[in-house]
C-alpha cells in the first residue's frame, strides 16, 4: 500500500523482540507459580500449610470474579453469595444427613453456585434490556446483603454463630484432613478450573468476550447475543464460586453468615484488583499476595495494618490499573490470542 | 419490491423531533446515498435501522421482516450491518481477530467453546484482509493503524456479517483525499454482493458511487430518487442553501 494513503501515526506495533520477549512471561509466571506450589508443602509448618491452602480456596473465588469482572465486563459484589450459599448448603448436607462424600458434596456446591447464580443473572442481567454497570453491582451487592441478613436471623443455619463442627471430608474410606492432604486436594481443584477457564476465556468464545470488554456496544451488530453470553459466564463463574464455599466450609470446619455478605466479596474485588484484572494468574496472584501482606502487616503494625494495606491497595489502584501483573507482562499478551491451534499463517508482532 | 422499505418513520428527543414520517426503499444491490444538511436526521434514521436507536413511530421492513421493534442482534442476523460513524474497531485486539469475530457471529456458543470455526473461515479472514488491503497487518493491533485503515476496518468488519444491506455512516469522515479515492474504489466491487446505504457529507464522493440519493432537512424526506433527477431539485438547493 502506498505510504502516503497512511495518514496519522500508522507504525506504533511494538519492536519484535520485546514482544516476543514479553510473550514467553505469563506461562512462565504460571508454571513456576505451580511448581512453587506443588514442592513447597513439604518445606512449611502446618501454620503455613493451612495458609497456603487457605489461598489456593480463595484463589477459586477471586478466578469467578476475575472472570466476570476481567473478561466479561460484569461488575459483581455477590462472588461471596455463591460461595457462602454452596457453603452453607454442602454444611447442611453433611451435618443434617451425614455426607460426607468429597464428590457429592464439591458437586452440590458446584451446582448451588450455578443456580444462585442463575436466580441472580435472570433479575440483574438477563432482562429485556441490557442492564448498566451500576444496576448489576448494585443489584449483586443487595443481594450478598440481604442473604447474609437472612442467615443471621435464621436459627435453622445457626444465626449468627453459622453452623461450626464439620465433619471432615471423605474420599472412599479416607477422611482428607487439613494440612497437606486438603492442600493437594485445593491445589488439584484449583489447577482443574485454572486450565478449565484458560481453555474457556483463549477459544472463540474468549475472543468474544474480549470483544466485548472492550466494545460492547459494537459487537452487539455483529448479532451476538450479549446477555446470553453474560448470563453464561456469570453462571459458571458462580459455579467456580460455589466450589470455593464448600472447600473454604469444610476447611475451616465452619461456615457462618460472613461468608456470604459484602465484606468477603469486597476483598474478592481487591484481590483481583491488586493482582492484575482478565488473566488469571493475576487473581492467584493477588489472593497470595494480599494474604502475605495482611499477615507480615499485622505482626508488625498491630492496630495500623488495615490502614497500611488499604493505602498499598489503592495506590494499585490508582497507579497501575493492571495490577501487579502488569508491571511483568505487556498488555497485549494480557489479551493474548484466540482459537485451539488458530494459526493464521504469521506470527504476532 | 425494496429491499428495505422504511414507512412513516418518526423519532423525537423530549420535544425535539429529529425524524418526522420518513419513507425510504433501498432495492436489492443498490447504491443509495442519504444526504442532507447537518441535524437534518440522517444519522438518526441510519440508527433506527440499524436499531442503534428505537423510532418513535413508523415501520421498517428488511426483505419480507418487520424489524421495526428488533434489537441489534437480531437485525444483524436478518441481514442488517452497521459501520458507525466514530470507528469502533476494538483497539486491543489484533486486525485479524477484529475480522474473525465479525465472521463468527452466527456460530453457536458451543461452537465457539470448542474454537471449531477459527482454522475454516481462516481463509474469509484473509481474502477480507487482502480486499481491503490489510493484508500485511493483519497481526497488528486495531488501535495502531492509521484512522484511514480503521475506518477499512470497520467496513471489513461490517461486511464480514455477510449482510444483505450494509449501512455505512460517513464512511470518509476524517480521511485524506487520496483514503477517500481508494475507499470509493474498494465499495465499488461490493456492487451485487449487497445493497449499500451511504450517510456522507462528500457530495462528491456520493455522486461517484450512488445510484439514488435520499436528501433530508430538518427530519424530514425533501426528496428522493435518481442521483440527476435530485440534484436538479429546487428543494434540495434551498435545504442546503438554508443552512448555508
């Protein structure tokens, strides 16, 4: 093409080499992340197994959100209503009925996440016309509100006090109790979700909804259905939610009415917020990170160190929207690319 | 029988009427022009076919559809495709992927998990890309091409919808002359592929590639039909000399 059809500045692609350089990143931080996490059990105390297993169950909750939030543009205060609901449905299972099934009971919260999720998504996404930012947040926070409201004044789910004493979870004959064989297990449902999703948001559909964090409005032309497509995924990232619940329940041996309100999905959003939004790996991130942080924090500023920590988080915030992750990988990898094995006959630039 | 037949339509903002019982017939294949002073309502009867905007009053047809109360998506699926007037490729995602989720709109969700369209419409992407000559970017991001070549985009975007009426607001806007010569040449050969409804301020750019023209002023049709039977229209010559 002649060069003076060009008009403005057409050649801002980034130089070759710091492309591929920044490419090779984000696999690079997950995989040594993993390995991180699957030799180091055997090197802590039990205090830190506990933690560790603390964050890979919450890690599950912040990759809901970061779904809906970093991929599909939903902005959502409820992740802890899922999780605290899958939470307190798998709690009743097992101490009402005696199950104790780790299949049964991860199936049930999977499927208590879903469908809360679906109740919500059909009164704040799926009406006949789209719904704004602010009606959703609002609309998911209300809802996390009321339920933990709810669960408060309920004695049949122990009002204020939850209901506490879980039996440990069993596969087979074996119970799984915490420590490092619950870590394994946390770890092994995390990585299952973790590939899940990154199939989920790197094929055609991600590339929608890539599409659709960016444009919404326009590729609603193109004739995709946009809540549909919402729906779907706040859906499944209620599901993830929901395995979180049951794991963070029966890890602790206790599930109670902060579980479900707005102060644990809050610190969700800042999770993700701190870590680096719409990649994954960034929730992971923030989850340990923030975790660390509040810990070292509070052994050394006793009364100070939610100041301190909510001054770290906003300078984020403010200063590097991206989270951390983006001080390590570029944006274009952060958006990555699209479709199993789409080679378009060139490599990236 | 018109393509797209537009009957009576009406559109107000509060008290301001911005469409007042606008007719309009696009026939299959067919170049038409809608031109007009600016606020005249052009772009506001472009978005309530497109269905960027709800008409007040009135119906529009597509083939033997009633898409009057339609949203977006469902027009698209019925053959309607929009560029807008500000280019709204998406910046962060490269050229290519800006053409394949074009094309893959009407792939099932299921479809879309399992990436099953990427390597067959590979090729539609490419043969989008070359025609309209963005073949050597195709691995750039949107947001780093030049305003000229995002506005190709766009149109590469919106055919790639595989439309049967492709509505283009101000497709021109902001290019250099030698942009809006090679843009007429590259709308050319869609002749017969689809019908094209062109909103443009460039007369002359209309005037080289419309069949028909459609002029409005102050919301409402003040003449239409063959490009020299409008411009030797009195009214048309008073609407723009109105506006000065």
């Amino acid at each position: 093409m002649p060069e003076e059809l060009i008009s403005g500045p057409a050649r801002l692609a980034p130089p070759a080499r710091v492309a591929a350089r920044a490419r090779a990143l984000l696999p690079g931080i997950e995989l040594g992340l993993l390995a991180l996490a699957l030799v180091l059990p055997p090197f802590l105390e039990d205090f830190w197994v506990l933690f560790a297993t603390r964050v890979a169950i919450l890690s599950l909750l912040a990759l809901s959100f970061d779904l809906v939030w970093g991929y599909a543009g939903i902005m959502s205060f409820g992740q802890a209503l899922f999780s605290g609901m899958a939470g307190y449905c798998t709690a009743l299972l097992a101490t009402q009925l005696g199950v104790t099934s780790v299949f049964v009971l991860l199936g049930t919260g999977a499927l208590v996440g879903l469908f809360v999720a679906l109740a919500v998504a059909a009164l704040v996404i799926l009406g006949k016309r789209a719904p704004s930012l602010v009606f959703v947040s609002l609309g998911t926070l209300t809802g996390s509100y009321v339920v933990e409201r709810l669960a408060r004044g309920w004695s049949f789910v122990g009002g204020q006090n939850g209901i506490p004493s879980l039996p440990r979870l069993t596969l087979g004959r074996f119970e799984i109790a915490e420590g490092p064989m619950f870590y394994y297990l946390a770890l092994f449902v995390l990585v299952l979700v973790y590939v899940g999703l990154r199939f989920f948001t790197r094929s055609q559909l991600g590339l929608v909804l890539a599409g659709m964090r960016q444009q919404e409005g326009r590729i609603a032309f193109f004739g995709y259905r946009l809540q549909h497509l919402k729906g779907v995924t706040f859906c499944l990232a209620g599901l993830i939610a929901g395995i979180s619940g049951c794991l963070y329940a029966f890890h602790e041996g206790y599930v109670g009415p902060g579980q479900l309100g707005p102060v644990q999905s809050t610190q969700v959003v800042l999770y993700v917020l701190f870590g680096g939004v719409g990649t994954l790996v960034g929730a992971v991130l923030g989850v340990s990170l923030v975790d660390l942080f509040s810990y070292f924090l509070s052994q050394r500023f006793e009364t100070a160190w939610p100041i301190v920590l909510g001054v770290l988080l906003l300078l984020i915030v403010m200063y590097r929207p991206s989270g951390l992750i983006g001080l390590l990988v570029s944006d274009r990898e952060r958006i990555g690319s699209f479709g199993r094995g789409g080679k378009t006959g060139e490599k990236p630039r | 029988m018109s393509l797209l037949e537009v009957r009576g339509l009406g559109k107000s903002y509060g008290a301001l009427r911005a469409l007042d019982a606008a007719d309009l017939d696009v026939a299959a294949g067919e170049f038409h022009g809608l031109i007009g002073p600016n606020g005249s309502g052009k772009s506001t009867l472009l978005k309530c076919i497109a269905g960027a905007e709800m008409p007040t009053e009135g119906s529009i047809r597509l083939g033997t559809a009633d898409v009057t109360r339609l949203p977006p998506p469902e027009r698209a699926r019925a053959g309607l495709s929009l560029k807008f007037q500000i280019t709204s490729v998406l910046p962060q995602l490269c050229v290519y992927d800006n053409v394949l989720l074009a094309l893959q709109a009407g792939d099932s969700l299921f479809d879309l998990l399992l990436s099953r369209s990427r390597r067959r419409l590979d090729e539609q992407v490419k043969a989008l890309l070359s025609r309209f000559r963005l073949d050597g970017r195709a691995q750039d991001l949107a947001g780093h091409l030049s305003h000229g070549e995002q506005q190709w985009l766009e149109i590469a975007m919106a055919l790639a919808c595989r439309p049967t009426l492709l509505l283009l607001d101000e497709p021109t806007a902001g290019m250099s002359p030698q942009e809006r010569r090679a843009t007429g040449e590259l709308l050319e050969p869609l002749r017969g592929e689809c019908a094209l409804l062109i909103v443009e301020h460039d007369l002359g750019f209309i005037g080289e590639i419309c069949d028909s023209l459609t002029v409005l002023d102050q919301g409402q049709v003040v003449a239409t039909g063959p490009l020299a039977e409008v411009q030797a229209s009195e009214r048309v010559a008073q609407a723009y000399l109105n506006h000065g």
